[in-house]
C-alpha cells in the first residue's frame, strides 16, 4: 500500500529542491501526521505560496508533469500520480480564512526536507472555519465536525 504521508514528502522535496518552495502538509492528511491517528486521508492537500499557482503556474506545472503528476484540474490545481490526487492550494489564504499567520507555523524537517505543519490549535481554526464555509458544509459537514471533536479531545 502507498504510503500517502511518503509521496508528500517526495513532492516536497521536489518542489524545494527545484523552486525553493518550503510547502504546508494540509488537510487530513497533515492532521494524520501531527496526531499519529489513521484520519483515512483521501488525498494529498499541499498549501504553497500564492506566486505559484498564478504568476508561476506555468513553470510550478511543467515541473510536476516532467516528473510524472498529470494534471487532472487546472481550475482546482490537482493533479494526479501513483492513483492519488495531489490538491495544491495558496498558503497566504490561512491568513484571511482561519486568522492563522504564515509566520507562526513552524517550519519542520525531515529527512533534510523542509515542511510546515499546522499545530493542533491552529488545525481547530481551519476546521471550524470550514464548518461554516458554504461549499464544505454541504460536502465535508459531519467529518469537518468529527475532525473538531477529534482536535477538541486531544487538546
């Protein structure tokens, strides 16, 4: 079985070593590995700068295609590799949707890869703004309140 929080790190140290990107393990998946806890993460969610996936986007996608990724939504930034979607979104928007700074998530490393993640405070903030976010309460309405549960008792 593929390990999803392994292909994160391949991509993460694809995009560092090739455009100097230190990326966000987000979503799910970046919560399965703050907590150790199976969340069952259906995809791989990367947060990156803005600059990427605008004035950039041509040179950030030609990088991911030349290494296999094929891009499978060009509106939503996904692409796909190994059989899972890789969603690729603005860091800067933590600021405005869940009142998070880019400046107080630390910047980890592992195996010489650098990476952020979220603490679990600040994954409380993003789940509790999703949960009144329009589009994820008619979708993700019971795991984003599952997931606020979940951050509540480990807090």
């Amino acid at each position: 079985m593929i390990n999803k929080v392994d292909l994160f790190f391949e991509n993460a140290e694809l995009i560092s070593e090739k455009l100097g990107i230190v990326p966000l393990l987000y979503g799910s998946l970046g919560l399965e590995y703050l907590t150790g806890y199976n969340l069952n993460a259906d995809d791989i969610d990367i947060l990156i700068p803005k600059i990427y996936v605008r004035e950039k986007w041509p040179i950030f996608k030609s990088l991911l295609e030349e290494n296999g990724y094929v891009l499978i939504d060009e509106n939503e930034h996904e692409f796909v590799k190994y059989n899972i979607c890789y969603a690729f979104s603005y860091i800067e928007d933590l600021q405005p949707f869940a009142g998070i700074c880019i400046d107080e998530i630390p910047v980890l490393s592992k195996n010489n890869v650098q990476f952020r993640l979220l603490s679990l405070t600040q994954y409380l903030k993003v789940y509790t703004a999703s949960s009144k976010d329009g589009y994820r309460i008619n979708t993700r309405e019971k795991k984003d309140i599952e997931k606020i549960s979940f951050i509540k008792n480990l807090l």
